[in-house]
C-alpha cells in the first residue's frame, strides 16, 4: 500500500509541474507536423512521375524510422531526467528525512517512485506510437510488420534508462546522475554505429563492440529491435547483405536477448534497493 501512495503521489507531483500537460502538447504538435509530413509522400515524384505504392511504401517506411528514433531520443532524455532528481532530489532537498521517519520501508520508497513514473510513462509511449503509425497507415498506406512488438521494444527502452538512471540516483546527485544515464545513452548509440561500421568492412573487432553495448546498457539492443520489428523486409535484406546502419536491421532479438533484458532491468532495480537501503538519509 505505502509503495502505491509514493507512485500516487510521483504522478501527482508530475501534474503538478505541468510536465504532463508540456508532453502532451508537444508531442500532439510532432505529431501533427509529421502527420501533413506523410500526407505529402503519395504526390511526389521521381523521374519526373509519380511515386508507385511500392516506392510510396519505401519512403514511408524510411521516414517513419527517422521519426520514430527521434522519438526514441526524446522518449530517453524523459526518462532519464525524471528518474534522475526521483530519490537524489528528496535527499538534497530534506524531503527523504521526513518520508522515511514515518512508517515507510526505503524499498517502498524507491519502488513507488519506479511505479510512479514507468506507469505513464508507459501510457505515454503506447498512445503516442499507436496514433503515429496509424498517421501514417492513413496517409500512406504503410504499416509496421509487427506494431506491437515494436511499440514494446520502445517503451523498454525508456524503462531501461529509467531503471538506470534510478539506480545512479540513490548515490550521486540529480544533476550527476542525469548526465551519467544520457551520456550512457548516447555511448551505446556511437557503440551500435561502430558494430554497423564493422559489419560493413569485416572488422570483428569493431563489429564485437556493437555487440558488447548491446548487452552492457541494452537500449541500442532495444532501438534495433524496434527497428526490426518496423521496417520492411527489404530493409532486412539489405542489413543482411552488410549495409546495415541506425536505421536497418537484419533480425530481429533473441529469446536469449530478451531475457537477458528482462534479467539486466532486474538486477538493476535490485541494486537501486540495496544502494538506497545501505545509505544514510
């Protein structure tokens, strides 16, 4: 009951802040920019002549992976910068000392604040993908192969760095914290380049750090996934042949991927518990 108060409590304080109400719009606004975007892809021309629906299709689909990576970015730097003041910020500002002097476990503190943040989170990410990839269905006639599972492999994404970032929070300052995880972030990404580079010039070696990020901070791991899971086969095959990029992929994650993630999100939250419960408020 206590850990569902503090995550009551996590998205009142969001609302409060208005945090909630600036998200929506702006992301009501991309998504009305990127919307009449689409609309505009059925009159172009190519050579001179209209666009087939094969190539319409092309197009689509390679603008729907840009838009859908910057909002991968934005999706990240969220849940980062949230999660970054969720337990440091109590501390520096003395709000944690009157918390905990009450009848409340550190745990319940630490796992409302989770819940309370991964759960619109999670609203958030759902909704704005859906109505995105129905845009662009509408407009072009262009869906993802498989919405549904690359809707999940971004909202863990965001759940990912939010669990990290949490975790840093229990010991080092907001400011730190935050600046830790989107870094973190950005280093996986440049990882994830680099294996692509080396997949391409038949470099192990460099091909062997893309596949190292992948595991150690699974959110390139995840971006890729998503990527899979939107894009058409023939981005695939490409990605096959050695061309793959940000923006390809030529499978899609393993069973053994996945439970890794899922083992790696545990572990960290774990770790975020023990951390706060051996520190002194």
């Amino acid at each position: 009951m206590a850990t569902w108060v503090i995550a009551s409590l996590t998205w009142r304080e969001l609302v409060r802040r208005k945090l909630v109400l600036a998200l929506l719009a702006l992301t009501a606004i991309v998504i009305g920019v990127t919307g009449w975007g689409f609309s505009r892809v059925r009159g172009l021309h190519l050579g001179g002549q209209l666009l087939t629906p094969g190539e319409v299709h092309i197009a689509a689909a390679q603008l729907l992976l840009l838009v859908m990576f910057m909002f991968s970015f934005v999706l990240a730097l969220t849940c980062a910068f949230l999660a970054a003041p969720a337990v440091a910020g109590e501390l520096e500002s003395g709000v944690a000392q009157g918390l905990l002097a009450r009848p409340l476990r550190r745990r319940e503190l630490v796992l409302g604040r989770w819940l309370g943040l991964s759960l619109p989170i999670s609203v958030y990410t759902v909704v704005s993908v859906t109505l995105e990839f129905g845009l662009v269905g509408w407009t072009t006639g262009f869906w993802p192969r498989q919405p549904v599972a690359a809707e999940a492999a971004l909202l863990v994404e965001g759940l990912v760095l939010l669990t990290f970032t949490l975790a840093l929070s229990t010991r080092i300052s907001a400011i730190t914290a935050g600046v830790i995880a989107v870094i973190a972030f950005g280093t996986m990404w440049l990882g994830g380049v680099a294996g692509a580079f080396g997949q391409v010039f038949h470099n192990a070696a460099i091909s062997n750090l893309g596949v190292i990020t992948h595991f150690l901070l699974p959110t390139d791991g995840l971006w890729h996934a998503a990527v899979y899971a939107m894009e058409p086969p023939a981005f695939a095959t490409e990605a096959v042949r050695g061309l793959g990029s940000s923006f390809a992929a030529a499978s899609g994650p393993t069973v053994g991927y996945l439970a890794w993630v899922a083992l790696w999100s545990l572990v960290v939250l774990g770790a975020a518990l023990l951390s706060f419960q051996s520190r002194e408020a």
